[in-house]
C-alpha cells in the first residue's frame, strides 16, 4: 500500500473511533463509570508506552540535541489547548457542560488535526513507528470519544447530533494528515521535531488529565486492576515493539 494510503487508513480508523457513542445510544444515562476506568487505565499505560518505548527512542536516533526542547514543547502546546480552547475530556461525563459543548468540539478539533499531522508524521519516518503511534493515539481515543459524546449528551445534544458533531470533529485528524504529508512533505519539521514533540503530548495526556482520573477513583479494591489494566497497555506497545 502506498505511503499515503497506509496514512489515511490509519487516521480513519482512529477518526471511527469518534462512533462508539453507537454502543451507549440505548443507556439512559452515561457509560458506565467501571467501564470508562478501564478504558482510561489502559490508555494511560499506552500513551507512556508509545511515548517511551518508540517515539523517544526514535527521536533519540535521529541525533538532534534539541530532542529534549521538542517534548517540552509538546507538553507546553497540550497545557495551552487546554487551557485556552477549554478543552474538556472529563471522561465521567461529569462536568459543567452546557457553556462548553461547542467550545469542547473545537478544542477537540484542534487536538484531533495535530494527532493526524503526528500519525503522518510518525509513517513517514518508518512504517513500523506509525503502526505505534496510530494504536497509542487509538487507546486514547476510546475514553476520549465516550467522555465527549457525553459531554454532548449534557449539553443538551440529541444521541444521533452527538455522534454526528464529535464524528465531524474527529474527522480533522485526516485533514492534519493530509496537511503534514503534502504541505511538510520531507522538511525536518515532519522528520525531527513532530515526533519528540508528540512524545510531549502523550506524555502530558498521560500524567495531566488520565492519571488524575484514576485518583478519583483510586481505592484499595480498583488499585489492582488500574495497575493490571496500565501495564497491559504498556505491554501492548511493548509487544508491537519486539515484534517489529
């Protein structure tokens, strides 16, 4: 399959992932709080895993001192969507929603056109890192997108304009892919600075607005399974590590 149709598979499965609000239409309240924890345990384990296991090493390759200046500028662009576009996963659905429903859809927007320029990114420099990047990107997704489906639902969204306005939103990831892979083709931006800085980015998602989600949920009887439920998700990036 060409490059570039290996880049749109991929942003398109992970775009997909915007419909599993599909599973919950016939709740009449929000998914359940059990199943999201487990969901977010595992995501966080694969965010660190890929960030850890894959993109920094590969950065690290590449032999650029600035490395280390590129994460950090991931992380500093991840704190600022969130703090200026409002950007709300609250994967409990539990948040103050209505003055924030179409301002969380735009903050998502955003969020989801730099995962495609990051997923382009990543196959660009080697197929193997984008398969990586598009299942770290992927874990993260599925907590995400039922968090912000019932965002939308609180704010006052019908279940079939829900699913329709948080598909179109993650639909940008294949226009931040499409972007990276035309218009930043072989500049050292693609190959040296968006890797390191989605490692930043991951690493911010991980430890900044996961991990705290499983504080709030964190007694003696979770503590297991949070823990069991992280490293399968660390375990998964590092099984696709040792088989490529």
């Amino acid at each position: 399959m060409p490059l570039i149709g290996s880049i749109l598979l991929a942003t398109l499965v992970v775009s997909s992932i915007s419909l599993v609000g599909i599973f919950f239409t016939g709740l009449k309240e929000s998914p359940p709080d059990r199943l999201l924890e487990y969901f977010v345990s595992f995501a966080t384990g694969g965010l660190l895993g890929g960030a850890f296991l894959h993109l920094l090493p590969e950065a690290a390759g590449a032999g650029d001192p600035r490395i280390f200046s590129y994460v950090l500028s991931g992380i500093l662009v991840f704190f600022l969507v969130e703090n200026f576009l409002k950007w709300r996963h609250c994967h409990a659905g539990h948040c103050d929603a209505h003055n924030f429903t179409y301002v969380n859809l735009i903050g998502d927007g955003v969020h989801n056109f730099i995962d495609g320029m990051v997923i382009a990114a990543s196959f660009a420099q080697d197929v193997r890192l984008g398969v990586a990047t598009t299942v770290a990107v992927a874990m993260h997704e599925v907590p995400q997108e039922i968090g912000d489906y019932a965002i939308l639902l609180y704010g006052g969204f019908s279940k079939k304009r829900a699913l329709t306005y948080n598909f179109l939103s993650a639909m940008l990831a294949i226009l931040g892919a499409v972007f990276a892979f035309f218009f930043l083709g072989e500049s050292s931006l693609m190959k040296t600075f968006l890797i390191p800085f989605a490692a930043g980015g991951f690493i911010y998602m991980a430890l900044v607005d996961l991990m705290p989600e499983l504080h709030k949920k964190n007694r003696y009887g979770k503590l297991s399974v949070q823990i069991a439920t992280l490293l399968a998700g660390i375990g998964l990036m590092g099984w696709l590590k040792m088989t490529h």
